[in-house]
C-alpha cells in the first residue's frame, strides 16, 4: 500500500510539474493598434435642378354635367313616341320625346279665338255707341261734371269692352302656348337613362317621362388634399384650366385614358374625409364625335383616377420618393464619404419629391439602402472599384 500511495503522489506531482512548464513555455497573442475600415459599395444618382410639373394623384366619381327629368306640362294621352326615346338612345337639342294628344287643345284654340272675335265685336259696337253719345253731349252744350261726363260719354262701357278684348287674347295665347305643349322636346343633345312613359299613358303635369343628361360634358368629382389646392391652376382670364388624364383603372387597358380641364373648386369639403371637392370637365365623354378605337366613353358613376397636371415648380430638384430618406433627410457622396442633407420639399407627388433647398446641380445622390448610415462613412462605387 506505501508503494502504491508513493507512486500516485509520483504521478501527480509529475503532471502538475508538466503544466506548470506548458503555461510558462506558451506564447502570448498580441492586439493590433488599428483595423482596416473598407468603404461600402453604393450606386448614385446625378441630379440637375430645373422647372418641374409635379402631378396631382386622385380619384374621383363621373357625373353629369346636365341632368333633367323631362315632365309634361299639360295633361292628356300619349300618341306619339320618338324611335330614340328609350333607355340608352341619343336624342338632339329640339327632337320630339313624345307627342300628347293634342285634340281637345286644337277645339280649346279655336273657342278661344272665337271668344277674342266676339269680344272684339263688342268693342266695336261700343266705340260706336260711344261716339252716338259724344254727337249727343255736344248737342246738349252743357258743362257737366267730370264724372258725369264720363258716364254720358260711356267710358266705362268702353274701358269695359277692351278690357274684354284684352282676357280674350290672353286667353287665345295661353290655349295656343297648351296646344305648343303638347309636344314635348329634348332640351339639348341628350342621352336617355331612364324612361317612366310610353305610348298610351295617361300623365298629367309634372309626372316623369325620363331621365335625360347631356351628351356634350360629363364632369368628374375628384377629392383633393386641402394643401394640394394651391398647385392647381383653375381658369383664370379666359386661360383654360390645367390638364387632367381621367383613367379607369379597373375597366380600361393600361395606357387607355381620356383627357379633361380642371374646372371649379366646389367651395365645401366631404364629410368624411374632409377633402376639397373639385370638378373637372371631359368633353364628348361618350365618344360620339370622334369614333376613335382608343377613346374609351366614360360610364356614369364610374369612379376613375385623375392625374391633374400641377403649376410649375421652378429651381427645384426631382427625386424620386424613394430615395428620400427619414426626417426629410437625402444621403449625398461628397469626396468619397457619406453627407447626411437635411432638404426642404416644395411638394410631393405620387413618384417625386420637388427638393428646393439642400441639394444643388450636380450632387450625386446615394440610390442604394445602407445598413449603417453615419455621416462621413466612407463609399465607394463600382467604377472606383474597378
């Protein structure tokens, strides 16, 4: 057992003697002062200031320019129908809509103008008697009094019978104005959306015929930002206003649109999203003037996009949106490192910002997203790296 415990403790001694020599024989790892900073690799963007159009991004909902429900103003029977005038037909300013029977008017016409020949008569008889009377005063050669002369002379007898002459045209005008109405016309070049009568009814005044609008201007009710309002140029001076492309984007192919004139702010904002409200104005928005394959007519009700074309930014620089970075800040490579620009927007629009202060001509803008973004970090393009 003493041999066994000597040797153990031999061992023991013996490895710990081993370490002790491996830990003072090791060799000690030394730290370098400085490290090599690489420059990170980036793709720029030139820019040049200049006078830009910003656009003006909206939508809107088409609506009539004109709408009238077309009523009769007499009462009858329907006998007539013009061909056009049903449900999607196109009518001219002047064209017959319907004809009311127009019988009993013609028979009315005519007493009335019986009436006025007997009233006429009747002043011709008076007049008559009225000068039989004056023979007679003056064959009195008496002075009465002024009431009492007239009275001999028949002057109320006479303002009577003309005042009876008088009711009696009226009269013959208004039956001739009802004749004139039995006929009832487009009151301008018309399209038909609806129509409540047809041959055969019975309607009285005021009841509807159809709905009609008017063919030559439909207006599109868009909704804009309060502060975009100042970039839109309305009319002014007899200058028409500013440009508008209107595109269904749900309906239309790509590139398909219909141009338009920004018209009239309405004065009043929407409920809900409190935007301006502001018209704008296609002409021939069904496409019947010109039958051109690519002009698409506009559907009422339709909501579309309008892109109006803004006032003039002058001095400013174009960039894109997306290289516009947090805080209205623009990364710029000046001398090989990074610039951190703090830059002014004149207006935004749905792919640019109009920058009129921070950049200048010639300033390469960083288009590249950097994962570490520290002013004076250095960069470096692929040209320089080559």
């Amino acid at each position: 057992m003493k041999r066994t415990l000597i040797i153990c403790v031999a061992i023991v001694a013996a490895g710990a003697g081993a370490i002790a020599i491996l830990f003072a024989t090791e060799p000690e790892a030394k730290r370098e002062g400085a490290t090599k900073q690489t420059a990170m690799l980036v793709d720029l963007l030139e820019v040049r200031r200049g006078t830009y159009r910003p656009t003006v991004v909206v939508t809107g909902v088409v609506e009539p320019a004109r709408d009238v429900v077309a009523a009769p103003r007499i009462e009858g029977q329907i006998v007539e129908v013009a061909p056009s005038f049903e449900p999607g037909g196109f009518i001219d300013a002047g064209e017959l809509l319907v004809r009311i029977d127009p019988s009993d008017y013609r028979n009315q016409v005519r007493q009335r103008r019986s009436d006025l020949a007997q009233a006429q008569a009747d002043l011709d008889v008076e007049m008559g008697r009225q000068n039989v009377a004056r023979q007679d005063y003056e064959l009195l050669d008496t002075e009465l009094e002024p009431g009492n002369e007239a009275l001999v002379l028949r002057e109320p007898q006479l303002e009577t019978a003309r005042a009876r002459v008088e009711a009696a045209r009226a009269a013959l005008e208004q039956a001739e104005l009802e004749l004139e109405r039995t006929t009832v016309l487009a009151p301008f070049d018309a399209h038909v959306l609806e129509r409540t009568a047809d041959l055969g009814s019975h309607v009285r005044p005021g009841d509807t015929l159809a709905r009609l609008v008017g063919v030559d201007t439909y207006w599109v009710v868009v909704a804009v930002p309060v502060p975009k309002l100042d970039w839109l140029r309305f009319p002014e001076d007899g200058e028409a206003g500013a440009r508008v492309r209107v595109r269904n984007r749900t309906a239309w192919p790509e590139g398909a649109f219909r141009e338009g004139r920004l018209h009239r702010l309405i004065g009043s904002l929407e409920g809900r999203t409190r935007l301006a409200r502001v018209l704008v104005t296609v002409d021939d928005p069904l496409v019947r003037e010109d039958g051109d394959a690519d002009r698409r007519p506009l559907i009422l009700g339709s909501f579309v996009e309008a892109r109006i074309e803004g006032r003039p930014v002058e001095g400013a620089v174009r960039l894109p949106r997306e290289y516009l970075r947090a805080d209205d800040t623009v990364w710029v490579m000046q001398d090989g490192a990074l610039d951190v620009r703090d830059v002014r927007i004149e207006v935004r629009d749905q792919q640019y910002v109009y920058v009129s202060e921070g950049l200048e001509d010639g300033d390469r803008v960083v288009t590249t997203n950097l994962t570490t973004v520290v002013d004076g970090a250095p960069l470096r393009t692929a040209e320089e790296s080559s």
